[in-house]
C-alpha cells in the first residue's frame, strides 16, 4: 500500500473488467489450517505474474486457506475486498483514490495474504461471507504505480450461506490498533515452532501485517526513513527489507490466521498504510514491531 492512494487518483481511469484475468478454478478441500476449533478448511491458490492474477471465479462461504503463490519477478499481495451491493470495481477503485474511509463506503477489506516474494507463497486463513469480492495488488511497482493500475486485479463470487463468527483458537493473537502492535509474550515461540498466529484488528482505521525479513546491517529506523512520512518509498530506490509474509489490510473488527515459516535473523512487523485522518503513515506513528528468529 505504500504510496498507493496517491497515484490511484489519475490512473484509475484505465482500469476496467478488461483488466482481470481470465478465472481458474482451484479450489479444494485440506485440513492444513484450522479456522475454527475441529473444523477442516479449504484451500483457496490465487496465481501471482507480474502484473496479472490467475484466480478462481466462485468459492463456497467459510473459512479458507487462501494461498498465493507467487511467479513473478516483483513481490505481490492477494488483498481482499468484499464490495457493498451494486457496487464494481471502478466504483471502488475510484473511491480508494480518494481515501480509506471512501473506499469502506463501497467495499470492506477483507485480510488476504500478503508479501509473497517472487518464487514463493504466502497464506492467511480467513472467514470468507457471502458476497462478491475483488483479489487486488496494491504494492506500487519499481516506477511507483500500484500493480492494480497495471492490471491486477480479479473478482470472486463467494456463495453459500454466512456461518456464525469463529470462536477464537487459543493461538497467540497479535492486536492492530491506532497505532502499534499488541504482540503477545509466546510470539517468537510460536512462530518458530510454526504454530498459527491470529491477527486481529481492535482498531478504528483498517490495518495491514507485513512480515519483513531486514537485510544486513540495517535498522527498523532505516526502513521507517525509507519509506517516507506517508509511506510511500522513493520511485526505483533499493529496499531495506524483504516482505516475506503477512496480512493484508483487515478492515475494524477483522480478523484472520496465519503460519510464519520464518528463517533465523532479524525481521519486524510493519503497517505502511496511510492515516485516515491525513497524519504521518501508520508506520510512523510506532506500528513498527522488530523480533529476531534463533
């Protein structure tokens, strides 16, 4: 999301159902990931390229793997929309360029994975409703506009019958609010056992969870000074970190799982997105988390 707002305004324009890429299913029952207690899930892969998405047309409501696996060159994301009825994508695109509080008026970010970096997967498990969705990319390409603008983007027919809420799983939960990160104790434990972590967001503005390895020799205040008061990096420069996981934006009240298969190093939960309300990036006003994997 970094920058992203700002240069959706002048493109969205061009960006029709021309843009999305031809359906194929792949859908199918698996028990890896558990968004209730007993309850199995299904699997949902989402095909990244640079820049399109091989996506499914229609899943069945419920909780559902969400994989994304990445072939292409540039790191990619599989953010999640559920629109309001009536409404397209123009109509939401349009409205993101204006703002997140425009956007919830015509769609509800819905988490998806996030930070699949080229040549491998990312994975959230996530309460699908009822409902027609949008699969978008929104990270900005090394010229600075977004992926969706270039043509990534998909629509899901989510169908079936809405299920009451999940009942919480016992996992470590990690809490979005305005504006940290309420990282419990057993975290680091979890994670590098490969346990599920749930992420939930108890704030007032949509949150996302990037999952970022650091690179030698550099600080969590380097990648925060990269990135620029609104979040947005400068046009073509070298990143300081590598998005290796996560979820994307979660609208108040969402909330989502996931597994971090994480290497040893240095690593920091990040929220690049911009403030509602025209301040610095949530990144900068402290939703910043580092942690180090043994």
């Amino acid at each position: 999301m970094r920058g992203t707002l700002r240069r959706l305004g002048g493109a969205v324009a061009g960006v029709s159902a021309a843009a999305v890429v031809a359906s194929t299913l792949l859908l199918s029952p698996a028990t890896p990931a558990v968004a209730r207690q007993g309850e199995p899930v299904r699997t949902l892969t989402i095909m990244a390229m640079d820049y399109s998405f091989s996506a499914p047309s229609s899943a069945p409501a419920g909780p559902t793997r969400i994989e994304l696996m990445n072939h292409g060159v540039e790191s990619h994301q599989a953010a999640l929309v559920r629109l309001e009825p009536g409404r397209t994508m123009t109509d939401y695109l349009a409205a993101l360029a204006q703002g997140f509080p425009q956007a919830a008026r015509v769609g509800t970010f819905v988490a998806g994975p996030n930070g699949a970096e080229p040549g491998a997967s990312a994975s959230v498990t996530t309460d699908l409703r009822p409902g027609h969705y949008l699969v978008l990319c929104l990270i900005p390409a090394p010229d600075g506009l977004p992926h969706v603008v270039k043509g990534m983007s998909a629509e899901l027919d989510v169908v079936g019958t809405a299920r009451p809420a999940p009942k919480p799983t016992g996992a470590p939960v990690v809490h979005l609010r305005e504006f940290e990160f309420g990282v419990p104790k057993r975290f680091v434990e979890a994670v590098a056992q490969g346990a599920p972590i749930e992420v939930v967001n108890d704030g007032q503005q949509a949150h996302e969870l990037v999952v970022s390895r650091l690179d030698d020799g550099v600080e969590l205040a380097d990648v925060i000074e990269r990135s620029g008061e609104k979040g947005s990096p400068q046009t073509n420069s070298v990143p300081l970190q590598t998005d290796v996981a996560g979820a994307t934006m979660l609208a108040p009240g969402a909330r989502t799982q996931l597994r971090l298969d994480l290497d040893p190093g240095r690593y920091a939960l990040l929220c690049f997105l911009p403030d509602d309300h025209g301040g610095p990036a949530h990144l900068h006003q402290g939703m910043a988390y580092p942690f180090t994997i043994g």
